[in-house]
C-alpha cells in the first residue's frame, strides 16, 4: 500500500496533505475553507498560503453530496448535564437508529462560543443533518459559519439571533413556552398566591422570553404587581439556581410562590429554600418546566409542564428524516403543546 510521500504524483489534494503541509490540523484547514472566525488571522494567513501552493480547490457541491448520503447526524444540545436533554437525546437517537443512523452528540453547556467549536468539530465527521438547540445568545450568523447554509438543520426549542437567509430551509420544533408559562402562573394565582417570581434562565434565550411573557401576562390579566427583585436570571441549571435562591428574598416584598424556567432550575431553587430553613409544598410553592423523569420522585414532587422529552427528541428526529427526503420542501414550524402536571410543590397560600 502507497504511503502519503510516496503516492501518485497526480493524485487528487487533501486537506490532509494542506494540514501537513502547514503544521496544523486538519479540522483547522475546514475551518479556514468555511471562512469560520474560530481561527486566529495568523494561522489563516499560514493555511491559505499553504493552500495556494498546492493548487487546492474546494469541491463544495461534492462536500454537500458526501453529507447528504452520510450514515450520522450531528446532535448538539445546550447542557446535557439536564436531564431533559437525556431524554431528548434518547429519543433522538430511537428515531435515528432505527433509520440506519448514528448519532453524533455535542453539548455546549449554554456557550455560544463553544457551540462554534463544537459545531466545526462535528462537521469534520461528515453528518447528513444537524438537531441543534442553540446555546444562550447563539446567532444565525455564526452558526452558519460553522456549518454552511445547506446542511439540513433542525432548531429545538430556541430561536437563534439575526436572519437567516431564505435558501437555509432549516426547519423548527418549538415548545409551547408562552402559553404554557401562563398556565403555570395562573395555578398558583388559583391557590392563592399574589407575590409570585419569575426564577432562572438568562432573557437573552428565546425560549426564557417567550416563558416570561406568558408569566408577565398571566400577572397582569390578574391585574397583580411585579416586583424588579421577583426576576432572577440564571444559567438553567440546578448548581446555580441553589446560588441565586438568595436573591430572591433581597428586596422588601417577598415572594411566596415562583414559576421556574425549567424542572433544573425548580429542583435547584427547592434545596436553595431549604438551605434557608423554607419547604417547598409548604412554606413555598414551586413550578417548573419540562416534566424530567425526577420531577415526579423530588420532595416534594414537582408541579411541571409536561413537554414529553423523548417524544420531542424522536419528533425532531422525524424532522430532520424528512428533509432528508425532501431537501427543496418548504421549511415548517411545529408547536409542542405542554400540559399541566399539578402535584405537591405548588401548595395554597396558607
């Protein structure tokens, strides 16, 4: 078998033969091909030097037909560390395993900057398709930098920032956050509650604004005041919501009840209440988002929406096979609706 230096003197360049022949690696000779701002001027300047002396032209159309007939697809999820993308993952890969497909999975614990690197890093495995729920403050244009605009793609749950161009057909599952967040603070209003906050996520998200309004409506249809203090942003996770619980008793009305973004942020903010001597479902009412398989087992159990996390990860899934399919369809928006799951932690005001 021919090695690299001792191959046909005609045969076809590859990105390969321009890393070698630069000193970097090859995800990096991708990157600079892609015009992605990951790279430093430096290095770029030494890669397209190296590029031009080999004589290499970038085949896009044979890139897009390689992806189109690759055996993977790319899932990219802001914190995996929350359960509900467990499970949507786990749906995800049900739906795409019994397709023929493996799953690549990537996590971006909520940055935008690391999904960019998490987004190049992908690419270079070739996927058909990408499910991407966008980390906080992710933007359309950096996205597509990282992967082009004709790789199939599939948003969940977030919107990114900025425009997309109109032939980026990328399709959208999104979760009935604003309605659904109405709902939830409409219950507690019922039990009684008047002070009630809205508690993590950062508004930079979508899908934490969408879920404030629905929250902000619901208190103003009650015609009840909100407090500045009763608004305390997060990164959606369970470590910082304990950290932020004391923020929420600062100001001089305090709140008696709170609607969380997420099942994370609720389960976090319950053992913050308790490390300041406070049960929740008794001293406290506290709701979440989401229906993870814990929220129905914590102490107490957990008043949620329920959005059915495996059945959305094989739902997008769905969505990606059928662009696949059909790669020239005209792009669709799907609303999963989310149902009120009412137990012990939403208790009256006593």
């Amino acid at each position: 078998m021919a090695t690299e230096s001792s191959a046909p003197v005609h045969r076809k360049t590859t990105l390969s033969d321009i890393a070698a022949g630069c000193g970097v690696s090859r995800a990096t000779v991708s990157l600079v091909l892609r015009g992605s701002p990951l790279v430093n001027k430096h290095t770029r300047a030494r890669v397209e030097e190296e590029l031009r002396r080999q004589g290499y032209v970038y085949n896009r159309a044979a890139a897009n037909l390689r992806r189109r007939t690759s055996s993977s697809i790319a899932l990219v999820v802001n914190e995996l560390a929350n359960p509900f993308f467990a499970e949507f993952a786990a749906g995800v890969d049900e739906t795409l395993g019994a397709a023929g497909f493996v799953t690549l999975l990537g996590s971006t614990g909520e940055s935008a900057t690391r999904e960019q690197a998490v987004l190049g890093s992908l690419i270079e495995h070739g996927p058909g398709g990408i499910i991407l729920s966008p980390a906080e403050g992710s933007e359309a244009r950096n996205v597509l930098t990282a992967i082009g605009a004709h790789l199939p793609v599939v948003l969940f749950n977030r919107e990114l920032g900025g425009r997309l161009p109109q032939y980026a057909h990328w399709d959208r599952l999104m979760l009935d956050n604003k309605p659904g967040a109405r709902m939830v603070t409409e219950h507690l209003i019922s039990r009684g509650h008047r002070r009630i906050a809205f508690f993590g996520g950062h508004d930079d998200a979508s899908s934490t604004r969408e879920r404030h309004a629905g929250y902000v409506e619901a208190m103003q249809a009650a015609g009840l005041k909100i407090e500045p203090h009763w608004r305390v942003q997060t990164t959606p996770t369970r470590i910082d919501a304990v950290r932020a619980t004391p923020a929420l008793f600062e100001g001089g009305s305090k709140p008696t009840a709170a609607v969380c973004y997420n099942d994370a942020v609720a389960l976090g903010l319950i053992l913050g209440l308790h490390q300041r001597g406070l049960q929740a479902g008794r001293d406290f009412a506290v709701t979440g988002f989401d229906d993870i398989a814990e929220a129905s087992m914590s102490v107490p159990p957990l008043t949620t929406l329920s959005t059915a996390p495996r059945a959305r990860g094989r739902q997008a899934a769905e969505l990606l096979l059928a662009r696949l399919r059909d790669p020239q369809a005209p792009a669709s928006t799907i609303i999963a609706p989310v149902e009120l799951v009412v137990r012990e932690s939403s208790c009256p005001l006593s």
